[in-house]
C-alpha cells in the first residue's frame, strides 16, 4: 500500500485526545503484520478535493487529522506528508514525529514550532521549512498523503529532521500504520 518505503507552539493547538474505543489493540503486530490505523479529516473524505485554505492558495494551514487509537506498545507517533506525483519525484510537506502515544487527533493549523511541549518535534519540508507547507502543484491534479505511523520508540532525531531520516530511524519499529489521500489541483 505505501510505495517506496514511505513512510514530519501552543499546546492547545494540537488536541491530544486519550484512547476514547473499548480496548486499544494489545500489540501492533499480530503473527507479524502491522496493524492498520484508520486515518480521517474532517477537512476532506478520502481520495477527494483539499479545501484551498490547506494550500498555497489558500491559508496555506494544516488540516485537521485523526486516527484509530494506537497500539498499546506504542512509544510515539510519527507522521509523514507527500505527495508522490511531483515532477522532480516525491516531495515532502511535512515530517512530524514524537508525538505522545495516546495522541489520535492533531488541530487545525499546527504552528510551525520546531518542538512543542509535549515532546513532538517537526522535520523540514521540501519547502526547506519546519512544519506543514501545503498542496502547491505546478499542473495537474496530484494527491497528497498524510501518513500516520505507531512507534514503538521515541525518534531520537533533532528538528528539522528530514523525511529520509526518519525514515531510517524508524524503519523495524513501525506497529501500526495509516494514511489518508487527498488530492489538489490549482485554481489558475
């Protein structure tokens, strides 16, 4: 399902919200598989239209997400953003990881702090910024993947961390994993 290994303040921004369902899973591997987050926006429904204000078009702000409770092993949680059909090859709009385990919404608008006082930590963008930059095609429709990964260890990267980095540093410790497609096309 994820192509090429793929996998990025005020603290009321970011709306932390416990495990809410009956049980969370016991363990994110079961007979070796990852289990599967189920990821959400109230912004947009999967594989449909991003509302321009999540763009550069727009207020250029992150929309909101959410995700099934995570496994009880998990440490953190990390998220990657990307979108696969650049011209130059996949580009990267955020990379934000060390998120608290019991973490399964993120706020509209996550400022572009390089850590926050939860213990989350943004990479940098293909932008060459810390934090969320959104849809900015050249032509065409491209989608866009947000990417939500349960951890079993806390990253030990700096901000402004890259995409590939990340990945390294997560690679074998991946429980649970999730994504959400939206797609964009400019208004021109």
């Amino acid at each position: 399902m994820l192509k090429n290994g793929i996998v990025s303040a005020v603290a009321t921004v970011l709306l932390f919200c416990s495990c809410e369902q009956a049980v969370c899973a016991d363990s994110g591997a079961e007979g070796g598989k990852k289990m599967e987050l189920k990821v959400t926006s109230s912004a947009f429904a999967e594989g449909g239209l991003i509302p321009s204000q999540y763009t550069c078009d727009g207020a250029d702000v992150s929309p909101p997400l959410r995700w099934d409770a995570v496994p009880k092993g998990a440490k953190s949680i990390a998220l990657i953003s990307d979108d696969p059909d650049a011209p130059m090859g996949t580009w990267v709009h955020w990379v934000l990881f060390n998120l608290p385990p019991d973490t399964v919404e993120l706020a509209e608008d996550v400022p572009p702090d390089e850590t926050f006082p939860n213990g989350a930590v943004q990479g940098t963008n293909d932008f060459g910024r810390i934090g969320y930059g959104g849809p900015c095609p050249p032509a065409g429709t491209h989608r866009y993947f947000f990417k939500i990964y349960a951890l079993d260890t806390v990253i030990d990267l700096p901000p402004g961390a890259r995409k590939q980095q990340l990945l390294k540093a997560m690679d074998g410790h991946i429980l649970a994993q999730g994504q959400l497609i939206g797609k964009y096309k400019r208004m021109k």
